[in-house]
C-alpha cells in the first residue's frame, strides 16, 4: 500500500509539474518599418519543434510550450533571417515581432504580370515607378513622366511639350476630368502630392475616343484609393517645400477611407533673396504655390463604390520691375501673377451584373487667372462643371462596347485691359504698339461629346482584335459640330509579342481669345488633326521580372485649320502643319540594376501664308534619355542623362522706330530658322532609408544638371534689337530633403 501511494503521488506531481511548465504565445508578425502583417509565414520554436503559420493578419499562435530555454526561427524569403532566444520565461499573448526586408528600394524584384491596358497607345508609370526616378525631385509624378518617350523639353515652363505639338494642344485631367494644368509655378511640382497618385497616364497621339478636345496629347493623373488596413501617415521637408499625408479607414468595418495631403512651398524665399541682390527688380512678396488634396472612397454595397476626389492648387507672383523691359518702355512697374482652380470630383461606380458595368462622376469648380502688368491687367474667373459617364458592357467573350459622353461647361468673367499686340515666330511686336482694349465679359461655353468603342474578335483565339470607334464633338464657342472617327488595330503575335496600328481624327476648340468679339475672330474655325500611328512591344522576360521589354513606335501628324495671328482679322485659320518621327524605349533589368534608353526623332513642321514651311517652335529633333539605377540594401542610386535638341527661334534682322510709342518694331527673319544649342543634363539622385519598427526615414538628395550645363532658353533683345543675350535656363539645381511615414 505505501509503495502504491508512492506511486501514485509521483505520476501526480509530474502532471502538475508539467501543466505548471507550459505556457502560451500569441503574437503578431510584422514588416519592419510599414507595420505590413506577414501573412503564410512559417514560424518555428526550437528544440521543442513546434511550427506555426501566420494567417491574414500575420496572427500567430502556440498554446503549449514547455517553460524552458527554446529559440524561435523564422525564415522568409525577401527578408533577413529572425532568430530570438529567451521567449519562452512566460506566457505572452501580445507579441510583436518585426521582421526586416533585405530591401527597401523599388527595385526589388518582383514578379511581373501583364498589365491589361484598355488603349494600346498608352504609358504609363505606377507610384512605385515615379517615386524613384531620377531628375523627379522627390519622386513627382509629371517631372517623372519627361521620361517618357515623345515628351520634350520645355525649360522653366509649366506646359508639357507632346511630340512637338504646341502647348495649348496637350489636355490634362485628373480622374479623367480637365483641369486648367498640372504644374506649379517653374514647372518644378505638380500640383498633386505624388503619394496621393496611383499612377500617370500619358496617350500621346493614336488614342481611342474616351479622349478629345486636343490634338497634340493627354496627360491624366488618376488618384489612389486610400489605405484601409490602418491609419497611415507621411512627412518630408526639402530645399523648396513641405507637405504631409495621412490616410486610413473609417470605420471598423473598414467600407470607408479617407486621406487627406497638402504641401506648401517656399521656394519664393530663395529667390527673394537673389532679388536684393539685383538692382532690376524686387520682390514685393515671394512667389509661392500649395496645394491640398483629399480623397474619400466607401464601398456602398457589392455593388456600388462612390469615390470623390477634392483637389485645390495656387500659385502667386508679385515683383517690382524698377527698369523697363530692354525692348518695351511699357513693361515695368508692378508685376502680379496668380493662378488657382479647385475641383470637387464625385465619382460612382455600379456593376449592373457580371458583364456590364456603368460609370459616372462629375468636376465642380473654380478657374481663376490674374495677370496685372502696372494697371493693365486679364483676370478670368470661371466657374466649371465637367460630366462624365460610361456605359461599359460584355455581350460576348469576343465583342465589347464602351458607350460614354465627355462634357464640359463654363461660366466665366473675363476682364481685360490690355493692348492687342501681334506676334508671329514666336516674336512679339512691343506691348505698347497695340491698340488699347478694355472690356469685361460675361459667358457661358459648352463642350459635349459622346463616343462609341468597339472591342471585336472574330473568335476566341484569334489574335486580331479590331477597334472602331466614333467621337462627335460640339463647340458652343463657334457653334460646331465635328465627327471624329478613330480605328485601332492589334494583333497578338505571340504572348510576349503585340503589332498595334491606328488612325483617327481629333479636334479641339479654340483658345477662349481667338474667338472673342473683343480681342479675337469670332469666325474662327476648330482646328483639328489626323494621327496615323503604328508599332510594337516585344517583352522578352518571359514572366520575371529580369530582362529586357522593347517598344517601338512610330507616328504622323496632318494638323489641319491651325490658327494664327492676323493683322487683318486678328485670328484665322490660315495655318497648315504636319509632325511625324518614331520613338524606342528600352527596358532592362538585372537583379540590383535598372537601365533604360528612352529616344525620340521627330520633325515638327508648320505652314503660315507668307512665311513658308518652317519648324515649329518644338521641333526637337532628338530627344534622348538614359536612366540607370542601381539599390542595395538601404541605399538606391540612380542617375539620368539628357539630350534634346535646342529649341528653333526666330533672328531678328533689324527694326523700325515707332516715334508715336517711342520703341522700336522687329523686322522678322525666316521663322524658326536658327536654333539654340543643344539642352544637355546629367540628374542624380541618392535615397537612403533608416529603418525603425514601426516607421521608415529617407533621406535623399537629387541634383539636377549635376555638371551646371548653360541651357539657352530663349532670346532677350536690347531696345533697338541690334543686339541680343541668350537667357540661360535652371543651373545646377541640388535639393537634399526627408521624408517620414508610418
């Protein structure tokens, strides 16, 4: 009997001594730095062997663990190895465990997928590709498209220069609504914060009907949908400017999300202070621009979707001209320049059933341009509705349709009182010749449009697809009505092999002063376009991320009723043009390294009675980009070089004294029959990441024309213009900055 008793105290003392030993551990695995969950990770507790696997969440969990020395393992591809001792002292049911990536640059590799694009004419680049380009200062998304193949070079300017079409020929749009621009003041930012961007849309010319009312391009910015797993945030400080971002759900149920972003810039002080150092002008306040931007997205039911996207940017010069302009006793005095627009874009989005699905937003807003030169001044104030809908139904697997309309409406003052001055080749007479106008006016425009495309395969399998689409445009402006037929062609010759062809019309209104009773010809006509594009993309990586992708591309541009300065009429559609050449992209990509060759060759042609055939005021012969990157670890280096022909100009071969005004007139050369040298950049740009548990610091430095290349610009003339300076564009221009998120 006590031997029994001995027995049975044993076996009962070493149960509870081993229940007394286990414990528990529940946790969570993190990345390191984005507080992304790891998810399907295979976590191990050694020498006990016991394994767990992260869910969704990156949740894991161990209910029995013996209390004793254990070492916990996890090995993740992509990130460095984990390996932790002395976990297993007590329970712990809130265990964090970060791990941290083997690389925090874009250029890690990745898989790749085929990218379905709707039109093959189309590029585009995604927020991880602008981020990191160089020469974008700070990763800009507009400043990253220059990149792209056909965009020329256009110095300090806002506009954005599309294969040598002229700048009021390039239509810019967020989520698919006009906006006025898409740059701040010098064309250094765009006027939304690039984290706010999902991507960048860039149709140069061939482009299906969803587009219109311009004959050079498009260039289209669609914003993100905001973060829904948590509360994200961002910060950064540079040379120029600032600005924050924070985003996240809603609600719990994680329907709704909001993000909210803003940047200020005080570049103005930098060049306030150059000005004290010029006797010639001073700057009253410096020049300034901001921006705010929010985006708020629920998922009402399975489905519907409303998105609505809220956009406000400003920019303001103001300076002193104590000198008169060289040329033209006229210009000096105050200088004030402001231009603002907001827009509030609604969008909801149905899918009516599993092949059919309907699209409808709206633009509302504010247009406001002040330009005030001592006393004499245009200040436009328009209000904006823009209305978009689309029809989008699958009827079988080899045809679908896409029936939408695109309109536009205005309601705007436009005060003026200025001179009517005439210029041609790119040369104005002096301010002060012209005849003085002063007048207010009050309208309302309209620009409607509806469109029909066509998806069709004779079969299944066929590697054809043809494309013919339908446009009809109606101009309030001149009461016109144009129908612009558009036909696009491809062929997959194999998956990694696509042949692409197209033709159409495109048409656009003109500028609101060529049509005024005031200032313009009412009379005038919409000038229009006929693309011819062909071309092809070759992918040689066979689904990884490694090698080479190709494309080539070659366009024609018959540019018809173009309209130019009369002395007569004031405007006419007396011009005639043509613009064709052909472009590469070459991609590649080699573990740690990224290179690409980006080449353009183009001539850019216009017409005017009188003057002949001449180069256009773009005609950029070569443009050529070479980009190159390279990351290891924490750091990423990446640099860009850039060639583009200089820009053609007109000589000046001698002038006429005006005794009336007291200024001289410029008897024009050939037009466009001289050129400016060659524009030549090296851009630079170093990113290094510190990487913390819950949040990551960059530090970066980008440096634009790193060797200080004097890149002619434009021609400044004496007062008789018997002699002239070529005004150089940005030197050297470093900006080092931050940037925090969470």
């Amino acid at each position: 009997m006590p031997a029994f008793c001995f027995f049975f105290v044993f076996i009962f003392s070493g149960i509870l001594h081993a229940q007394e030993t286990m414990i528990h551990l529940h946790g969570r695995l993190w990345e390191k730095g984005t507080k992304r969950p790891i998810s399907e990770a295979n976590i191990f507790i050694l020498p006990h062997k016991l394994k767990a696997t992260t869910n969704q969440k990156g949740e894991f969990n161990f209910s029995e663990v013996p209390k004793s020395a254990c070492q916990m393992v996890i090995n993740v591809s992509g990130y460095n190895k984990y390996d932790e001792k002395d976990l297993c002292s007590g329970d712990q049911n809130n265990l964090n465990i970060y791990l941290e990536k083997i690389s925090y640059t874009t250029f890690e590799t990745t898989v790749s997928a085929k990218v379905i694009k709707r039109d093959d004419q189309s590029m585009s680049l995604t927020q991880e590709e602008f981020l990191k380009m160089p020469g974008s200062f700070g990763g800009d998304p507009i400043r990253a498209a220059q990149n792209l193949p056909g965009i020329g070079q256009s110095g300090a300017s806002a506009q954005i220069i599309v294969q040598g079409a002229g700048v009021d020929d390039t239509s810019y749009g967020i989520d698919g609504h006009r906006v006025p621009n898409v740059f701040h003041f010098g064309g250094l930012s765009s006027i939304v914060s690039p984290e706010a961007v999902e991507r960048i849309d860039y149709l140069p010319s061939g482009y299906g009907p969803e587009y219109g009312k311009a004959m050079g391009g498009v260039i289209s910015l669609s914003t993100k949908a905001p973060a829904q797993d948590r509360w994200h945030g961002m910060a950064f400080m540079d040379l120029f400017n600032a600005g924050a971002l924070t985003e996240g759900p809603m609600d719990d149920e994680q329907k709704s999300s909001l993000l909210v972003s803003g940047r200020y810039s005080y570049i103005g002080q930098v060049l306030k202070a150059v000005a004290k150092q010029s006797d010639d002008f001073a700057l009253t306040a410096a020049p300034t621009f901001y921006d705010l931007t929010s985006i708020y997205k629920r998922k009402i039911n399975e489905q519907n979707q409303f998105k609505t996207t809220f956009v406000a940017s400003r920019d303001e010069l103001e300076l002193v001209l104590n000198k008169a302009a060289a040329n033209d006793t006229a210009l000096r005095g105050e200088f004030k320049n402001t231009s603002s627009f907001i827009r509030l874009i609604p969008q909801l989005s149905t899918e009516l059933d599993a092949h059919t699905k309907l699209e409808n937003s709206l633009g509302l807003g504010r247009d406001a341009i002040l330009l005030n030169i001592n006393g004499r001044y245009l200040d436009i104030d328009a209000k904006v509705l823009s209305q978009r809908a689309e029809l989008v139904k699958e009827w079988t697997p080899t045809y679908k349709t896409y029936l939408g309309m695109d309109n536009y409406f205005t309601w705007s003052t436009v005060k003026v009182n200025l001179p009517n001055f005439y210029m041609v080749g790119g040369v104005n007479n002096p301010f002060s010749v012209g005849d003085q106008r002063k007048f207010v006016s009050k309208g309302h425009d309209s620009e409607l449009a509806a469109y029909l495309r066509h998806e069709i395969k004779t079969s299944r399998d066929s590697r054809w697809t043809y494309l013919p689409n339908f446009r009809v445009d109606r101009f309030s402006v001149n009461s016109s009505t144009t129908a612009a037929p558009r036909f696009q062609l491809r062929y997959q010759w194999e998956p990694s092999l696509l042949l692409r062809a197209s033709v159409g019309q495109y048409v656009q209104p003109p500028l609101p002063q060529e049509t005024s009773q005031y200032y313009g010809n009412p009379g005038v006509k919409s000038p229009y376009a006929i693309h011819y594009t062909t071309g092809f993309t070759k992918d040689f990586r066979e689904g990884t991320s490694q090698g080479l992708e190709f494309t080539n591309n070659y366009f024609y541009k018959d540019l018809k009723r173009l309209v130019i300065s009369d002395i007569q009429t004031n405007y006419a559609n007396k011009g005639t043009g043509k613009i064709y050449g052909g472009e590469i992209q070459a991609k590649y990509r080699l573990n740690n390294w990224s290179s690409q060759i980006v080449y353009t060759y183009l001539h850019s042609r216009r017409t005017i009675p009188g003057f002949g055939t001449h180069p256009s005021e773009f005609d950029q012969t070569h443009n050529l980009n070479l980009i190159g990157g390279y990351s290891q670890g924490r750091w990423a280096y990446s640099t860009r070089f850039r060639y583009v022909t200089g820009n053609p100009y007109t000589p000046i071969l001698a002038a006429t004294y005006d005794s009336d005004n007291d200024v001289y007139i410029p008897i024009r050369g050939a037009l466009y029959s001289q050129r400016f040298d060659a524009f030549k950049s090296l851009d630079l740009r170093i990113d290094r990441k510190f990487i913390y548990d819950t949040w990551i610091l960059t530090g970066y430095l980008d440096i634009q024309n790193i060797t200080n290349s004097k890149n002619s610009q434009f021609l400044e003339t004496s007062y008789d213009y018997t002699q002239s300076n070529q005004v150089n564009g940005l030197p050297i221009l470093p900006t080092i900055g931050v940037k925090g998120e969470f």
